[in-house]
C-alpha cells in the first residue's frame, strides 16, 4: 500500500481545468491524518487502487482528490 510520507509533495490535476495542478506537501502524518506546508490538517479518509487518499478542498461533488501515488 503506498502511503503518504514526510518531506514528499503530492499532487493531482483539477477535473475540470487541466492546467490547474493541485500540491500538497507533507510535513508530518499520524495514522490517520497529515499536516501540510500550508498549517492544514488533512483526514486520509478513502483508499483507492491500493494508494491512501486526502480531499485538499474539502468534499464537494468534483473536488479534487490527492492519492499517496502521485508523488512530484
């Protein structure tokens, strides 16, 4: 399972502009929480494909999601 680690940066593209690159560096994880760059604190909340995954944005119907894979 690949999971988010400390010191890497994260990021994903927005579904509705592609050009838009969503970032999210870690600075510190518990178990089941990471504490970013930006002093936010983002719940893992899903798995998907075998990669742990966080909502940057929060949950709305196309909010971007950020998985432990797609590291910069």
């Amino acid at each position: 399972m690949n999971k988010f680690e400390a010191g890497k940066t994260y990021q994903t593209r927005s579904i509705g502009d592609h050009d838009c690159i969503i970032r999210v560096s870690v600075v510190s994880r518990t178990a089941k929480t990471i504490k970013t760059a930006d002093g936010k604190t983002l719940r893992i909340g899903s798995f998907y494909d075998g990669s742990e995954c966080v909502k940057p944005w929060g949950s709305y119907s196309m909010a971007p999601i950020v998985t432990a894979r797609e590291a910069a």
